[in-house]
C-alpha cells in the first residue's frame, strides 16, 4: 500500500467538490513528531495530497508540483482532530494556484498551519 494511501485513509471527507476539498483527521502517534504533535513533513504532505484533490474537482489534469510552501503557526497536539480545507484560487491553461488551512475542528480559529501550491497542469509525456 503507497504512501499516500495509508495517509489518505486516516482522513473523513467532509466536502469535495467545486474546487474545494475539505477533510477532518485526529492527530494519532503514527502522524506525530517526538515532541507528540503533528509532525512538519507529514503538514507539507497534506498540503501536496489534498490541495491536488481539490484540483481535480474542477479538471482531469493533477499536475506536477512546482512550488509548496508551508507556514508552521501552532503544534496540533495527539488526540487533536483537525480539519484541512483546501481551496483552488486559479486554475489557468499551465498552472493552478491552490491553498490550504489546517484548524483546530473544535475551535476554528486556532489554525495549526497554511500552505500555499503551484501546480504546472501541462507536464510532459512520460518516456518509457
């Protein structure tokens, strides 16, 4: 089972559609660093994965990545259940401009992390 798939099923979707996906997870010690909160690399890989769920609810193309950028603004400790909303602002003909909150389901004003992606929608064929 890839990567993603495991990470993937932790999650509930709560919306998809429109060129927005929005899903909810509880922070549990498989996705926590050793300080017991979410760990970084697992917030930039929910950004990558569900800002491009997003996508494709408004196109075909998942595009490559070409710019992630993540803002780390509070720890979301275990047992936190955490909600990610992740919204297309632009789709054009090469590139889609997509963003990303994870917040605090309980109090949505807490926000754990932001994340911006750019995808370029026009990669080159594969060469086998």
């Amino acid at each position: 089972m890839s990567f993603e798939r495991q990470l993937v099923d932790k999650f509930t979707v709560l919306e998809l559609g429109n060129g927005k996906a929005v899903y909810e997870f509880t922070v549990d010690e498989v996705l926590a660093n050793a300080f017991g909160s979410l760990h970084g690399g697992v917030t930039a890989t929910i950004i990558d994965v569900f800002t491009t769920y997003a996508l494709l609810t408004v196109g075909d193309l998942p595009g490559v990545s070409i710019e992630i950028n993540v803002s780390y603004i509070s720890a979301a400790p275990i047992n936190t259940i955490v909600v990610v909303q992740c919204d297309v602002i632009k789709k054009g003909r090469s590139f889609a401009f997509l963003e990303c909150v994870l917040k605090d389901k309980n109090d949505p004003t807490k926000i754990y992390a932001k994340g911006r992606h750019v995808k370029y929608l026009n990669p080159p064929p594969a060469k086998l």
